[in-house]
C-alpha cells in the first residue's frame, strides 16, 4: 500500500482521481514498451541467416573478380568484370572453385556453356524451387567484358549457382 501513496496519493477521502489517468498511462506505454521490444527480438531470431546463400554469394563473385579464376590481369592490375579469354574453361573453374558441393553453370551470349560439375548443378538446380531444401541457389545476369586477342568486347553472362548444404 505504501507503494501506492506516491502514485496515487492517499488522503483522508481516499484516491486523489485527477492523478488517476496518469498511473494508467504510464502502465499502458510501459506495456507497449515490452510488447515492442520482444516482437523485435521475436522477430530477428525467427529469420536466421542464411550461411550457405553467402557462401555460394562469394563464390560467384569469385568468378569475374579473381585473377584466379576468370578476371584479366594485364601484369600489374586484376580488372573485376573483365575476363579473359584464354582463362575461360571447365577446368579453370575446377581449380578456382574447390568445394565439391558447389555446381556452377556459366552462359556466354546464350550460346557457350560452361560447369565446373554438371552432373551436380543438373541434379539439383531444379530443387531450388522446392520450399524446404538442402540447397542455395543464386542466379545472376550480368553485362561483362571480354578481352581477346587485345580487343575488348561486350557479353552477356549468366551465372547460376546451386550450394548443396553441409
């Protein structure tokens, strides 16, 4: 009861009722307060985040930013987004990309194909649909630019990748 006097302050006829609506209130934000705080929490632990997506992310990036895979260097510089040529291969991308649960398959122009393990990405690419699955799967369109012989050209590449999880 002691607690109550220095909200409600009791005198002799009671209740003071103008400080009343002030009590209810202050219970009434406090409440929205804690509703919020743990809807957030609620909300960011729900969602997780997705290792394998990140993975298979940077592994894509791999493909057009690493000299050792397909990015051209002139000697001096890598250039992202610039690949080259005579690095363009099955088995440049065998060794660029060592993760056996990884199937990548490269288009150039909508006519030359590429993988780094068709067998892989052809079974289980047409899992990424399905709900519940073992797999990340990304699929990129990209414009790049070729160099050949000292000439640069422009292509269109897509880039699908499937990550068969751990």
């Amino acid at each position: 009861m002691k607690m109550a006097n220095w909200l409600l302050k009791i005198n002799k006829k009671g209740y003071n009722i103008e400080e009343f609506p002030v009590l209810i209130g202050a219970i009434l934000i406090d409440i929205i307060v804690v509703v919020t705080v743990v809807a957030i929490a609620n909300a960011n632990t729900e969602r997780g985040f997705d290792y394998y997506g990140l993975a298979l992310s940077q592994n894509l990036d791999r493909i057009y930013a690493s000299d050792s895979c397909f990015a051209y260097n002139d000697g001096f510089q890598t250039f992202i987004g610039a690949l080259d040529k005579s690095k363009i291969s099955s088995e440049t991308l065998k060794k660029c990309l060592k993760n056996e649960n990884l199937g990548i398959r490269i288009v150039f122009d909508e006519k030359d194909v590429i993988y780094n393990d068709e067998f892989l990405f052809a079974s289980k690419y047409s899992s990424c649909v399905v709900a519940e699955k073992p797999y990340s799967c990304e699929k990129r369109e990209l414009k790049l630019v070729v160099y050949e012989n000292g000439n640069l050209k422009n292509t269109n590449v897509r880039i699908e990748g499937v990550l068969k999880h751990a």
